[in-house]
C-alpha cells in the first residue's frame, strides 16, 4: 500500500493527487481539476481541464460561461475514470444537484474525499452514499457537539403556519442560489403550498436548470417592481439570496417578514445580526450527530478534516481509536450552508 500523503495532500492550490497528477476543488487556477460541486468555493472557472458530474459542469456554464474551462469530461456516478494509472470514481454526496464525493484509489490505497455533503433526504438530488475506504475526508461545517439540526419539514411547517398568522405580510426568505433555494421551494411545495412563489432574477436561471432535470418546483414568478404595484406580493413567499437582502430589491415588499434559511440558524446571535424574525435551520451539511455516523458507516483508518470546526471532530475521532488530523484548508466557506 503507498502511503496516503504520497496519494493525495494539501497543497496551496488544494488537495494534490501527484501520481495522477490533479487536484480535487482547487482554489486556484490549474491544470486539471476534479470538482466536487458547483458552489463558487469549490468550483472555479480558469482551470485547464475539468472532470465533474454532467450536472456540476453544466451549474458552472450557468455561472461562469461557456468557457470556464479549457476542456472538461463528464464523470458518471460509479464508473471509474483512469488518470495516469490512478483510478477515480463519483460517488453521490447529497448535498446539492450533482455534488459527488470523490474517490480516489492506487497502489491498495483508497482515499475518499467528501467535498459538502448531507444525510437527510432531499428530492432535489441524489442521496449521499457511503463508500468504505482507507482515508476519508471529511467537511465539518457543523463539527461540533452543540448542532443538532432539527427536521427540515417542522422548520418549514413554521413558515406555512406565519403565512396563515400575518396573511398581509410578504414572507421573504434568504437562501443561498444554488441547491438551497431549491430544495426549501421543494420542501413549501411538499407541506401543500400551491400558489406562486416568488424569485430573484439571480435564481431565475438555476431554478429553470433544476426544473429541466425533473425537480418539480410549482409555479414560480419573477419577483418584480409590477408585482408589487398589482399587490400580488402580499402575503406571498418570495426567495431571494442574502445578498440582496441589504440591497434596494427587498424594499419593494409589502411589510416584509425577515426569514433565513440556513443551519446557522441555530445559532441565535447570527439571526439576530440579520435581523431574522423567522430563522428557519434547514441546512445542506451533516449536522453533529450524522458526521459522527457516517464515519462509522464508512469505517476509515484515518479521518482528514477539512474547513469547518476541524479541532472537535479530530478529537472525537482520537478518542474512537482512529487516526485524524486537520488540513487547515484555506478558501473555502459556507456558501451552500
């Protein structure tokens, strides 16, 4: 067996693969690259070649271009994909349309990077899957005891029970463009809200791509200037991203009932600085508890943390009896939390 840091390490760039020479989410630009998902901390554009899922590369078209990378290959889940004698597979993560883990395998060793990934079931993407190995690296968005985030479907049940509370008030919700914004659309459809929703041009062009790949997101409404002039916006939700929310686009609501979609949440002092009336904490990573899990489920030698609370997690995992170190990993952040 060669040694995993000979496998794959990190680098300033990112994590490094030198037998196959790749690197696995890069933060900068380089020659090849194999990404995980197509949030703008892990997928960048500028790379010379790129090797992601059908759905990742098609997301980064959306937001960078069709030109966002020299060449690029499509990795099908399960299939391996041979890179100078190193074999890589990918392998569902769960955490938004196309996000995969990535396997990584030579010489008896197998690594598995995580890149974001989630447990709870959502019908916006495919369901993570464990897949054993020798190292697995691990996000720990939420690595510590204190997260334990609740059901998604209760969360979104407080937000159909204000809408019937203050019928007059529009309900707009913050979250992120991409997966978030669409799996808490799916989640209002599925507690039996019918009526529009309403967008942020931003997420015009996502939300199309998640409804042509067969996300069933209801009727949606762009969230303009006209809507408010025809009163429609009364009462109604509307789903913009937290950016806009300090910009002249949430203004224009009728009354309008601060909500954040996001497992920060839970954290009250943060949806008190947002000025959230209604914090919803729905998240797209593990939570404490399911981090724990999965790597049992996954039964790895050693466990690499990456962005996140690293330090908890490395520790829990010393005290399991199995090996584990931080990677300090730098320019990555919370963008899908």
């Amino acid at each position: 067996m060669i040694k995993p840091d000979l496998l794959l390490h990190p680098t300033p760039s990112g994590l490094y693969c030198p037998l196959g020479d790749f690197f696995v989410d890069p933060v900068r630009s380089v020659g090849r690259a194999l990404v995980t998902h197509g949030h703008s901390d892990h997928a960048r554009a500028g790379h010379g070649h790129v090797l992601a899922t059908r759905e990742t590369l098609d997301i980064m078209a959306i937001r960078y271009g069709e030109d966002f990378c020299g060449t690029s290959q499509r990795a099908v889940f399960g299939e391996t994909v041979w890179i100078n004698g190193v074999a890589v597979r990918f392998h569902p993560a769960g955490h938004v349309l196309g996000s995969a883990q990535i396997e990584i395998e030579a010489q008896g060793t197998r690594i598995v990077v995580s890149g974001d990934y989630k447990r709870g079931a959502d019908p916006t993407c495919a369901s993570f899957e464990p897949v054993p190995c020798d190292v697995f690296i691990t996000e720990a968005t939420f690595g510590l005891p204190v997260f334990h985030h609740p059901e998604p479907r209760l969360e979104i049940q407080k937000l159909l029970t204000s809408l019937q509370q203050f019928p007059e008030r529009s309900h707009l919700i913050g979250a992120y463009a991409l997966g978030k914004a669409q799996r808490v659309i799916s989640l209002i459809r599925r507690g039996g809200y019918d009526k529009p929703i309403y967008i942020h041009g931003s997420m015009a062009r996502l939300c199309d791509y998640y409804c042509e790949q067969g996300v069933d997101l209801g009727e949606l409404r762009p969230a303009t200037a006209e809507n408010k002039k025809s009163g429609s916006l009364r009462g109604a939700v509307v789903i913009g991203p937290p950016s806009a929310f300090n910009d002249r686009w949430a203004r224009r609501f009728e009354d309008p009932l601060a909500i954040f979609a996001s497992g920060w949440m839970m954290v009250r002092q943060r949806a008190k600085q947002r000025g959230v009336e209604l914090p919803l904490v729905i998240s797209d990573h593990c939570d404490w508890p399911e981090l724990l899990d999965t790597i049992r489920e996954v039964g790895p030698q050693e466990v690499w943390v990456t962005h996140g609370r690293e330090e908890a997690l490395v520790r829990w995992c010393e005290l399991s009896g199995i090996k584990a170190r931080p990677l300090h990993l730098v320019g990555y952040e919370d963008e899908g939390d």
